[in-house]
C-alpha cells in the first residue's frame, strides 16, 4: 500500500459530483459548487486547462483525467492511470458540451472499461530516472508525481510508514547528520511498523524489554550472531529478525547509519538451553563478528 500524502488534507476537491461545461467563455469543470482546480500539483500536463471529447488534445484531456481522479482514487492511482481514463473516458465517453460525474460512476463497468487494455496517450509521469538527487530536491515546490518517482528511486531506504514526503525529508536529514534514528526507543509500535519484521508478539516483548534504543537493536540483529540464545527468541523467530535486515535499513536510512553492536556488558534475561542469567551481550555475540543477513 503507497504510503499516505499530504492530499488528504484538501478536502475541497471531494464534495462532486463532478460537472463540465462548455461554453464561448471556455471550459468549466465544478466539483460540487467550486471549480474543479487543475491538479498541477499533482502532475503538470496541460497548465492551460482543460478538455473532453474527441476532439480534446491529449494534454488537456489527460489534465482534465488527473483532476478526476484525485479526489476519488487517490493521487498515486491518477498519476499511474491518467493516461488511459483520459483516452478511454475523458475523450470516448464525455462527447457531450455539458455533463455530470458522480462517484459510483467510478465503479461501474464503464469506467472499469475506460481505464483497461490502452497505453495511449502516454503516460508523461517522471520515473526514478527523471527526478534529481535527493539533495538536489526542493520538497516545496515538486509535484506529486515528483514525489512517487524519488520515493521509487530511494525505496530500499525509504521509511514507508505515514507521510511519503515527511519520509523523505526525513531521509534528508538523516544524510545531513540533523536526525539519528539511533536514540529512538524501542517500542512495540515502533517494531510492528518496521517493514517485514513479522515476529510474535511475545518476541517483540523480549524487544522492547532487552533493548533501550533502535541503535542498539539494529546493532544487534544486523551485525550479531546467535540471536536465538536470547531468551524469548526462538531459532525460527531469531531467522525472522535476520529476514528484516532491510526494514532496519530503510529506518536508519542506510546501513551505514546502524550503529556497530560493540558486546557490551549488559546482563540479558536467562538464556534457553540452561546457560546462565548472567549471559552478556558478548557471550550472547560468541566472538561479536558479523553475519549477514
């Protein structure tokens, strides 16, 4: 599931149902009672506006296709999709100088036909290629379809939870030394957002109650070994946390920003396989060299 934008928040937009109008004065598109506003935000296709039927071009039908499916589908779902609802619905199916769009026309059969089986016009949406470096990112002024592209481009460091845009900002700083993931408590919450970390919920318990920070959990399970002898940590659960090495990176924004575990001396819970409740972190580590995951 794409991760949530600050769209949601523009509530305007969703009143519909959605009605256009062409006259000598140019073409209007209402949603509700307000003009529909032209989505340049989201992707810039055609800044001049908008246009249905036939004979609309390809820019201005698939601008008037972006500002439709917005407020209905989402911004990620408008800019995959424009293209083809504009070709096939915009273009085929609003023939008409006047018409009205309601919200359960968007899961009727004839909508579900208008965005099915077409790759023209193309879809002019940026991909990971087409956007500049991260650092290079003026995060006040890119368009949405912007925003999905260097998402994709920094998805394997990516935190994915919440606000898409906040997440890259916050990788950002990470970079730039202004945030460290590494003083993050652990909490059970924290845990059961962390992507592909499917353990139990008593091992996540084990978690929360062994380990003070993220830094010092990351440390553990991305550069320790022998996880298992962890009491509370079984060896089929000790796999999974190996397994989730990725999530811990896409947290700290990199693998070179997990701190190294050191071995240091803190006194574990009692061990299984009857080792003693004084086990260490370094007798827990064997030799504290690392594995990968």
């Amino acid at each position: 599931m794409p991760s949530k934008t600050d769209y949601s928040r523009k509530t305007k937009w969703k009143t519909g149902p959605y009605r256009g109008e062409r006259s000598i004065g140019g073409n209007f598109v209402y949603s509700g009672e307000n003009l529909l506003d032209k989505h340049l935000f989201v992707h810039r296709v055609a800044p001049g506006g908008f246009d249905w039927g036939c004979d609309a071009s390809d820019e201005k039908a698939g601008q008037l296709a972006i500002a439709l499916l917005a407020p209905f589908k989402s911004v990620d779902y408008a800019v995959k999709n424009y293209h083809l609802f504009a070709e096939n619905f915009v273009r085929r199916e609003l023939t008409e100088d006047s018409w009205e769009l309601k919200r359960s026309d968007f899961r009727n059969p004839d909508y579900l036909r208008a965005i099915d089986g077409r790759d023209y016009p193309e879809n002019t949406a940026p991909g990971p290629e087409d956007v500049p470096d991260l650092e290079d990112v003026d995060f006040d002024t890119i368009t949405y379809a912007e925003e999905i592209a260097l998402a994709e481009k920094y998805d394997d460091l990516l935190w994915h939870h919440g606000n898409r845009r906040d997440n890259l900002r916050r990788l950002l700083d990470i970079w730039n030394g202004d945030e460290d993931p590494s003083s993050d408590s652990v909490s059970s919450s924290r845990l059961y957002r962390l992507s592909g970390l499917s353990i139990p919920s008593n091992a996540r318990s084990t978690l929360v109650h062994e380990f003070d920070t993220m830094g010092d959990l990351a440390g553990w399970v991305c550069f320790g070994r022998h996880h298992h002898r962890l009491n509370g940590i079984s060896e089929a659960t000790a796999k999974k946390l190996r397994a989730a090495r990725p999530g811990f990176i896409q947290y700290f924004g990199g693998e070179e920003y997990i701190p190294v575990h050191e071995g240091r001396e803190m006194t574990l819970s009692e061990a299984t396989g009857g080792e003693s409740a004084q086990q260490t972190f370094r007798s827990a580590l064997a030799d504290g060299s690392s594995e990968d995951a």
